[in-house]
C-alpha cells in the first residue's frame, strides 16, 4: 500500500515513520528546504524519543521516502494525508486554515487517480467538507473520498500512543452519495495491524471526527485546571494535593491522569485547541463556558507563577540571580510552544533578575522567545551554582535526582520554588531550604 503524507513536522513525520513501521510505503512531501534537507540527510528535527531509530530503520528499508514536491509524492498513493500546521490566527483566536487549503489544492492539481483525502491535521468543524469543495472546484473531474483522521500523540510519548493507541477515530463523509464504501475500506487496510491488537477503531461522520479531537483535548484542559485550583485550595486549607488526586483517580469514572497540579498547561495542542474550540462554540451560537474558564484560568495561573517567586524572594528578584531547571511545556520534548517558562521568565527578567537557565532538550528552541540576558548553562547543577534562588519548571527526570546537600554546596541563596512537585518537602527542609511546591501543606 503507498500513502502519501504532506507536511514533516512533528505529526507528519511520527505518522509517516509509523505507518512505515507497518510495512505502508510512505513519501513525506515537506516544503521546507531546510527540514527536507535535515530529513533526507537522517538528522531528525523534533525532539522525540525513539524517532530517529524509527525513521533511519524505514528508510534503510525503502518504505519511507521524502520529497520537496506534491505531484511526485502522491502518484500511486490511496491515501493522502493533510498534516501542516494549523496554528492559531492572529486577532481572533480561531485556527488557521491556510496550509490545509494550500495544500488541498496542490493535491487536486496533481492527482490522477483515485484516492482519499485526510486531514491529519486538528481542523475545525466543516473543514473536510470545505476541502472537498476546494478540490472539485480546482478538479470537477477527479474521483476523490475526503475523510478525517486527528492524530491523539502525546509528546514525548508519541510512537507507542501511534503503535498502541487508546483509540483511532476516522470520520468519513456518510452523506455523500453512493456512500464512503471506498475510504472505509482504504482505511480499514491503512490500519489493519492495530486490528490485529484489538485496538478501539471508530468510525464516524466527518464533523464527528473533527470535533472529537477538540472535545478530547479540552476535557484534559480542564482537568489540568480544576487539580490546579484544588492545589491552590489546599495550600489555603492545610490539605495534600497528591493524596486528593490520588483518591479522586482512583475513581475510574475520573482516572488519574492529568491530575498533576504545575504552572499551568502549554503545548503545541491544549492552549491552541481550547482557543479553538472556544471560537468554534460561539460561530455555532452555542457557547462552551467551561472551556472559556478554562483558557482564562490557565492564562492568568502562568503569570501568577511569577509573581509567587518573587513573593519567596522577599518581594524582589532585582539582581538576584536565579537558576532555572526546565524550560519546555513538558519533559521528553523540545517544544516551547506556549510554555510556562516563557511569561514567567520574561516576568522576573523585567523584575530586574539574573537567569540562568538548564533544559537537557529545549535550550535551542526556548533562544528566540526568552529574554535576551538569560544565560544557557551546560546542565542543572551549573544552573544552580551561585543561585540566590532556584525555580523547577519542568519535571525531567534527572532534576528529580539532584542531590539536595548538592545543591545546598552550590546555592549562595536557600530559595527553592518547585513548581512541579519533584521533591520531598521534609527532606528539603531538612538542608535547609525555603521550599515551596504546590499545593502541599
């Protein structure tokens, strides 16, 4: 089976390595000269546990290729994923389309047979319908299926959430005369080994797939958000955030995921999907108020970060020298989109304080959006020395290892504001640190 995927980025090129990994053969179509270039030479460039294996693997076996050119990459493809960006629009909040149109009207421009259209891409509600129009307005003669198929890849985690999924939705156009018999089938073929594992394969109409994915991410933002205001509750109360959201994931009508309480939520999809759905809501004249709480909570948490640093501070950073361990929305990825460390660093920047900063991935990454004096050190116990106070902003697992009476021989200061809970309460203290975490007593 050929299948083509336009766009390399983080779900193009996962998605594309994985259904390579199935024994499809898969053409990458990426326009960027540089990624391309990256691509072809075997230098990944995303950060993603196990992608480089993965890719160098499939391609040494001739099942994933890449190419700078759309024609060349589908010919002979049943499939045809749309998976470019659709990041927010300036000025209104709604997702932007204009890569998944483009893209859509190079495919009908070059196709010559038969195939199906996917958007991979996380689209709003309508948006297959509209790529549909596209295509026979460009092409009245061209035999096509559109479907959608949103990815649900967590960073970090990605190959195995594609290898062994929780769920795969497909959303085919059920009104269309003659029906989809055709895409079902195509699809049905595409994933056939998570059949083999009795993977949950849903499928739906077209609108039904597109709002899944905003309804999914959304219901995680939320619940990011109602553990962080319990956390903020139990610091009030005297009561233990880990012990509630323990007793409360217990339950399995909740779950115990997404019941870690920190900064506030970042990410290439929660900030952008909540937006999104936001707006998607209010177009419909249907109004989703906990999702409106939601982005204006986790807005305003990210500042109100900042400024409990400086609060355990004294009530001034100015020309302290603060270390900083983490800096990407996550640990296991690059990614700095919309991460806490962005306005909170900026924040104490301006509040006249030194940074020095350690991230074992994103340090390349958090350059272009972080304040210019920032200093970028070689790993976290350099970060820490001569600290007057250090801040945890993303929980990778080495922080976790760092020795306390280390870390006490490197500090000048004894100020420790643990925004992910990574260390023990008692035990800091006990080496004489100021420690504060989130929503523990």
């Amino acid at each position: 089976m050929q299948i083509a995927m336009i766009g390399g980025g983080y779900v193009g090129l996962v998605s594309g390595a994985c259904f390579a990994e199935f024994g499809t053969n898969v053409t990458i179509v990426e326009a960027d000269p540089g990624r391309l270039n990256a691509l072809r030479e075997g230098r990944i460039p995303i950060y993603e546990p196990g992608l480089d294996k993965l890719v160098a693997d499939n391609v040494a076996a001739g099942r994933l290729t890449f190419s700078e050119d759309i024609e060349t990459g589908i010919q002979g493809a049943e499939a045809i994923f749309i998976a470019v960006g659709t990041p927010t629009r300036r000025g209104d909040g709604h997702a932007d389309l204009r890569y998944v149109f483009a893209a859509a009207e190079q495919i009908a421009k070059s196709m010559k047979n038969y195939a199906v259209v996917v958007t991979k891409s996380t689209v709003p509600v309508g948006t297959g319908r509209q790529v549909a129009e596209l295509i026979r307005r460009v092409r009245p003669d061209l035999d096509f299926d559109v479907a959608s198929n949103p990815e649900f890849l967590r960073e970090g985690n990605a190959i195995g959430d594609f290898m062994r999924p929780d769920r795969v939705i497909i959303g085919t156009d059920t009104t269309k005369p003659g029906g989809s018999e055709r895409a079902m089938e195509i699809m049905r073929r595409l994933y056939r080994p998570l059949y083999l594992i009795e993977a949950p394969i849903l499928f739906t109409g077209l609108e039904t797939a597109e709002l899944a994915k905003y309804a999914a991410n959304s219901f995680l933002a939320m619940k990011v958000t109602f553990i962080n205001e319990i956390a903020d509750l139990c610091e009030k109360v005297g009561a233990e955030v880990h012990d509630i959201a323990r007793g409360i994931g217990l339950d399995n009508r909740i779950g115990r995921k997404f019941l870690h309480p920190g900064p506030g939520f970042g990410g290439s999809c929660f900030p952008k999907d909540t937006l999104a759905l936001v707006h998607i809501a209010r177009d419909a004249d249907s109004p989703m108020r906990l999702i409106e709480t939601t982005v204006s909570i986790n807005d305003a948490r990210k500042a109100r970060m900042a400024e409990r640093i400086i609060a355990a501070c004294g009530g001034s950073v100015s020309n302290l020298t603060i270390g900083v361990l983490g800096l990407t929305f996550k640990p296991e990825t690059d990614d700095m989109r919309e991460a806490s460390s962005i306005p909170i660093l900026h924040r104490l920047s301006e509040a006249g304080a030194k940074l020095r900063a350690f991230d074992p991935a994103g340090m390349d990454s958090a350059r272009p959006l972080l304040p210019d004096g920032v200093q970028y050190c070689r790993d976290a116990l350099d970060a820490a020395a001569q600290a007057d106070a250090l801040v945890v902003l993303t929980e990778w697992n080495e922080f976790r290892a760092l020795s306390p009476s280390r870390l006490s021989e490197l500090m000048r200061g004894k100020v420790v504001v643990d925004l992910r809970n990574i260390w023990d309460p008692k035990t800091m203290r006990e080496h004489g640190f100021q420690y504060e975490s989130i929503g523990r007593p």
